[in-house]
C-alpha cells in the first residue's frame, strides 16, 4: 500500500519522546531502589570483602562466570546468608 511504510515526523517524535520518557522514569525507580536498599547493598560488598573484584565498570558488557578467578566466587546463597 503507498504510504503505509510512511510514519510522520511527529509520530516518530512521539515514538522517541516515549522511549525517553520510559528509560527516564526506569532509572529513576532503579536510582530509588538501589538508594532505599543501600544498606543491604554495603552489607553485601562487606560480606564478599575480598572474594569479589570491584564491580565498578567504565562500560557495561557481558559477564562470563568462566571469566572469574574461581578461588573469588562465593556461592550466592553464602552471600545471602552474610546478609541475614
């Protein structure tokens, strides 16, 4: 049909405001989940101590556990534990 594949300039500018205003809302509730559970947070980097390597990333990519120093693991439920 002539004129299906056509999407306007404002629709498509819809379309983008939306997807912005989904990622904006997103990292606002992840920002507000992470901040209300900081304390579990810092409680889980004090039970891993030297068992885990600094999570902080200049990029985000795939994490490969065969990638990791097997003498640094700690099972999840071990850490759970730590926390209770």
């Amino acid at each position: 049909m002539p004129g299906y594949s056509e999407v306007s300039e404002r629709a498509r500018q819809r379309v983008d405001d939306e997807k912005r205003r989904i990622v904006r809302e997103a990292h606002e509730d992840a920002v507000q989940l992470l901040s209300e559970n900081r304390h579990r947070l810092d409680g889980l980097a004090e039970a891993l101590g030297g068992h885990c390597v600094s999570l902080r990333r200049t990029s985000v990519g795939p994490f490969d556990v065969d990638d990791a120093d097997p003498e640094r693991i700690i099972e999840p439920a071990d850490a759970l534990a730590a926390l209770a």
